[in-house]
C-alpha cells in the first residue's frame, strides 16, 4: 500500500477566512496529487489548515500570553474546510489523516486531534496490504 507524507504552509490565524480556505484549498490539491500518484493513505501533519499562534489567540495579545479567546475562531469556516476534506477523500477513496483543531461543548477548551473520515477505502490487516513506499509531497 502507497503512503503520502504531505505539508501545507503553516498559517496561525484561525481568525483569517482567506487563508482558512486557502489552506482547505491546498490540502484537497495535495489529496488530488497523492491518489494521482497511487497513494492510498495522505498522512498532513499538525496544523496543515491552522496551527493557532498563542498571541494571536492570547485575551492579553498580540503582545502578551494569555487565557486564549477561541471565540476569535472562524469555526464555520474552519468545519466548512474539513467537510470539503471528508467529501474528497470519499470521492477519491482515499484514507486522509489530518490534526486539525476540533471545538468541544463548553466549559471544554478546543482540542487538536486527528481525524480520519472513515469508509474512504476498505482496508483489513488481514487482506494483506502493506505500506511498500512512502511518498513525500
């Protein structure tokens, strides 16, 4: 089985809807790119939509580290990028690991986790497929 390694431009502003999307935009061409290439599994790293910057999200920024006021989020635009993903890696039946910050019911503070949208590609340990190369893209 062919595994993608794939990495965005790191962007720390969940605040700025363009790059949000531009982001969302350039993992789904990275997705494109690794089934193009026989990949099976597309494995982003932390952050490949948003990685928060603590200032930017700091009550006492941009100067200061603070209590972090995750109600500047976009989080429409930040779910409406990840549903695109989960829509992609279905129609390319394609297995896409990405970490992305996830909101929770409150008082609970946002979480990252990775996400895998399921039904993508049917995979046993029993079929017998292995990773035999890594691609970097």
């Amino acid at each position: 089985m062919r595994l993608a390694v794939a990495q965005t431009p790191v962007r720390e502003d969940p605040r700025d809807v363009d790059a949000l999307r531009e982001s969302g935009r350039q993992v789904r061409a990275l997705m494109r790119e690794a089934s193009a290439q026989g990949a099976r599994i597309v494995h982003f790293p932390e952050g490949a939509i948003c990685f928060p910057n603590k200032l930017v999200m700091s009550v006492a920024g941009p100067d200061a580290v603070g209590p972090a006021d995750w109600d500047r989020c976009q989080w429409p635009v930040l779910q409406a990028e990840l549903a695109a993903i989960v829509e992609m890696a279905r129609e390319l039946r394609l297995w896409t690991v990405i970490a992305s910050v996830h909101r929770l019911t409150e008082p609970n503070r946002p979480h990252n986790s990775l996400s895998a949208p399921r039904g993508a590609v049917p995979y046993s340990p029993r079929s017998g497929q292995r990773l035999e190369e890594c691609l970097w893209i």
